[in-house]
C-alpha cells in the first residue's frame, strides 16, 4: 500500500466548507481518515487561501500562476472551460499557469509513492514530471494530448460510465480504466433534522413544499430550464416555492427569467453558499431537481455530486436522462428522469412529486439507502486505496525524482 499520494488538481476548497466543488478534498480527507494514507495536494491558488497549510489532516501547495495574484482568473470561479471563454485575461494566464504547475508537480515529486491527477491536463504535466505510477481522475473531452496522456498511465478513474464511453467514442482505448464514482459528505449530509431554519430565512411557509436546485449557473447545469419551467410549476400550486442555490455567468439570464415570471415572490434566487448551508436548505426541502442539459460544447454533467447530496438527506430527485445523471438516480425508484431540456416534461414531473408526500417520502428513504450505500466516501476511499495497491504492485520500479532530473538533463 503507498504511504504517500499527491494529487495533482485544478480546484480545491479555498477553506473547509466554501461554495467551492469539494470532492477532490473529500476523497483526500477521506483517504488520510479511513485508509492511512498521508495526502499532499497542488492546486492552484487563490488570493483568499494559504500558500501552504494542512487542513484535516491533508497538506496543501497553492502555485501562484500570475505576479498579481489578485488577477488571478484561470481556476475556479465559474470553472477553467467558462473561465477561458468569458475572460480573455484567464487565455493570457494559462501557459504560466500550467508551467507553475508542472514546477510545483516536480518540487514535490520525491516526497510522492504515487501520483493520483484529476483531470487530464495536470496528469499529462504530472507524467512527464515524474515517473511514477498514477491513476487518473478525468472527464474526457478529445485531443491529442488527452489520447496519448490516458493510452500511458498506470490507471485512469473514470467518475461516471458515460465519461469512460466518452472516451472510448473518440478513441482513448485500448486505456487502463474503470469506473470510480465520487461521493458526498456524509458527516456533513444526511445528518441534520429537518427544520424551518433555512425556510425563515427565504420567507417561505413550514407548511410550504420547497423545491430545490444547487449548483453553478452555466449552460450544461441546465438550471435555466427549471427557470423557464417555474411558472408551470408553480402557478396551480400557491403553497409551493422553488429555491435555486448557486452562481455563474447565466445568472443574468435567469434573473431575467425570474423576474418575468408570474410566481416570481416564490422563486429564490440565493446566490453560491457555503456547505452547511447546502446542508440545511436540503435537510428542510422537499424534492431536488438536477435538470442538467448537453451545452454548446457537448458538455454534460459527468455525475451530479448535488444529487448524491440531496439523496442522502432523504429526498426524492428529479433528473435529466444524460450524462452521469441517470446513474444515480433509479428512475422511478429513487426518483424520476426526464428528458433533457423539456420544460413541460420537467414541470410535470416536479408536478407530480410536489403533489404526492407518499410518494416523496418512499423515494427519499430509496435514496438515502443508495447514497449511504454506494456513495460514502469511506466506502469509495477503501476503493481508491485499492486501486493504489494493484497499480504499485503491477507498475515497473518507478525512478527517483534525481534519476528523473539527471535523465532530462543529459538527454
């Protein structure tokens, strides 16, 4: 079993239980926690965050990637795709940003057993700074560089089975790959009682039935549909509210949606939150949508990490029928899939769980059994570290980082 891992990331929570996607340092937490595993992550920084600290037990590298850290654009925010494409100061960054990186790869190389990347990009920088054995954690998108990347590795980790048929589709295979699904907090969700703290707070009804949707407001999230299909929803149904949790660069056009909207007192719009309060919106709702759509780009969710989290506090969900979706939620058991896009469709089936508390609550209790189950991530850092194990066992001896430095240098 290696003793010591390196992740290699392109986002990590700035502090513990920010609004910023948490399931690389779930599954670093986890790992330190449940399989004795020391964990030393890079990730790039932020002008909020340590340069180094260790948090949970994890330590922590930021490379800074611009002299002015302040302007800083390429990681995190809406995410580096949309940042690349709303920011043309983020295109200016990205050489430095990927040259820090690969210095920051090769400061720590010596210290790692195994490097673990997530996504492609890093773990074809981490390759070619060291060579040790790496599994990989991806979503795949073509390229040259992405085929020769996973056609090398030790073992790449695919987060859903529609990322690996991805893959497969634009020629990544023959590849080392499997399916490992990422998880959600249970020390964090699932835990807390139902309440009417979060329902004062908006101004909506105990008695109220709150439907909920979480996540960034870009076009693959599809959160734009449920604006659009809000009215249907909400017009026969005075009692009920839905509350949209989260922020990006659509959130003009779906204030714009709101604002024209005839139940638009009961549409919430509260911006991106901080975990806990994820924690206790999703403990008071009643249902959870994850209306998720196919952008522009051919992007689509990978898996939904918020669905996971809304099925382990016990409710029903509502989900597209594309990307990662429909693997976590069992339609008709857990919840209902729908077609990707289709307002009415959407409407109606938000309709018929808003309608029926039986049915709400027998799907819940469905949910948070496959969550706890399948999703922990306790259950899923046992598997990674397993992973670990058979990549050590399997790969050839691994040269030092000096063989390393001393082969580039007189090649």
């Amino acid at each position: 079993m290696p003793r010591r891992v390196l992740f290699v990331t392109t986002t990590y929570p700035v502090k513990p239980g920010d609004s910023i996607p948490s399931f690389v340092a779930d599954l670093a937490q986890a790992l330190v926690r449940d399989a004795g595993i020391q964990v030393r992550v890079i990730a790039p920084h932020h002008p909020r965050a340590a340069r180094r600290e260790t948090v949970n037990g994890v330590e922590i590298e930021r490379f800074q990637y611009a002299m002015n850290p302040e302007s800083q654009c390429v990681a995190y925010g809406a995410g580096i795709p949309d940042n690349l494409k709303y920011f043309r100061r983020a295109r200016w960054q990205l050489p430095g940003f990927f040259l820090a990186m690969a210095a920051a790869v090769w400061r720590n190389a010596e210290w790692a057993d195994l490097i673990h990347a997530h996504w492609i990009e890093p773990a074809f920088l981490a390759m070619n700074a060291n060579r040790l054995g790496r599994p990989h954690s991806l979503k795949p998108r073509a390229s040259r560089v992405q085929r020769f990347t996973l056609r090398r590795v030790d073992c790449a980790l695919f987060n859903s089975h529609y990322t690996m048929e991805q893959a497969k589709a634009k020629g990544y295979f023959p590849c080392p790959g499997q399916v490992m699904y990422q998880g959600y907090d249970d020390q964090l969700f699932g835990r807390l009682p139902r309440g009417n703290g979060a329902r004062q707070r908006l101004g909506i009804p105990e008695e109220g039935t709150l439907i909920m949707a979480l996540g960034r407001l870009i076009e693959m999230k599809g959160i734009q549909v449920l604006a659009r299909a809000a009215d249907r929803i909400l017009v026969n149904r005075p009692g009920a509210h839905i509350v949209i949790a989260g922020d990006g660069p659509l959130r003009g056009d779906i204030r714009a949606s709101v604002a024209g909207s005839a139940s638009r007192n009961r549409i919430h719009l509260t911006g991106a939150l901080p975990r806990h309060e994820v924690a206790r919106l999703l403990a008071d709702a009643d249902l959870y949508v994850n209306s998720g759509v196919v952008d522009a780009a051919g992007r689509a969710e990978a898996l939904g990490i918020t669905t996971l989290e809304a099925m382990a506090s016990g409710l029903a969900c509502i989900g597209s029928r594309v990307g990662g979706i429909a693997e976590t939620i069992v339609n008709q058991v857990t919840g209902l899939l729908v077609r990707p896009g289709d307002e009415t469709e959407l409407a109606d089936a938000v309709g018929r769980l808003a309608d029926d508390a039986q049915l709400r609550a027998e799907m819940g209790e469905a949910g948070r059994r496959r969550a706890k189950d399948h999703f922990t991530w306790t259950v899923l850092a046992g598997e990674v570290a397993k992973v670990y194990e058979r990549v050590e066992q399997s790969a050839p001896a691994a040269l030092t980082s000096a063989e390393v430095r001393q082969s580039w240098a007189t090649s």
